[in-house]
C-alpha cells in the first residue's frame, strides 16, 4: 500500500511538471506570437510610409509631366500661329509686288 502511494505521488509530481511545462511552453508560444505581431506591425508601418511616400513622388511625377505636355502644345500653337502670321505678311508682300508689277506695266504702257 506504501508503494502504492508513493507510485501516485510520484505520478502526481510528475503530472504537475507537465503542466508547468505545458503552461510555460503556451506562455513562450504567446510572447513569439506577440513579437511576431509587432515585428508585422512594424514592417507594415515601414510599408505604408513607403508607400506614402512613392504616392507623393508619383504625384509630383504626373504633375510635371502634365505642365511639361501643356508647355509643349502651347508651344506648339505659338510656333504655328506665328507661322500663320508670317505666311499671312508674306502674301501680302506678294499682293502688293502684283500690285506694283501692274501699276509699273500700266505707267509703262
């Protein structure tokens, strides 16, 4: 009966070192969780800053190409409408060189 009882004590200690193993291997499991979920956080904050980041760069990019396009067809329609201007001058030279032919030819005859 001695044996017997000294069998369940022995049984009974062993069964609380499982527990206390098992509580401190959950516990151990709780903390890698946790730093895991702050070593996550950390990295998506990192990301989201990144991210802002290259959307104001990205911005500012299609903002200048915007302005760079305008610039470039407002030069274009300067470079045209003063191509038109000069063609405009230069036919009016031509008329009045008709004009002076005529009268020259008309004096002469």
């Amino acid at each position: 009966a001695e044996e017997a009882l000294t069998l369940q004590r022995e049984l009974d200690a062993l069964k609380r070192v499982l527990v206390e193993q098992r509580l401190e291997m959950e516990e151990a499991t709780r903390v890698r969780v946790s730093e895991a979920e702050a070593a996550g956080q950390a990295v998506a904050s990192a990301l989201e800053g990144r991210l802002e980041v290259l959307g104001g760069r990205l911005a500012a990019a299609e903002a200048e190409r915007d302005r760079s396009v305008e610039q470039g067809r407002k030069a274009q329609r300067e470079q045209s409408e003063g191509y038109t201007a000069w063609e405009r001058e230069r036919q009016q030279l031509l008329n009045r060189l008709d004009a002076a032919e005529a009268d020259g030819r008309e004096q002469l005859a």
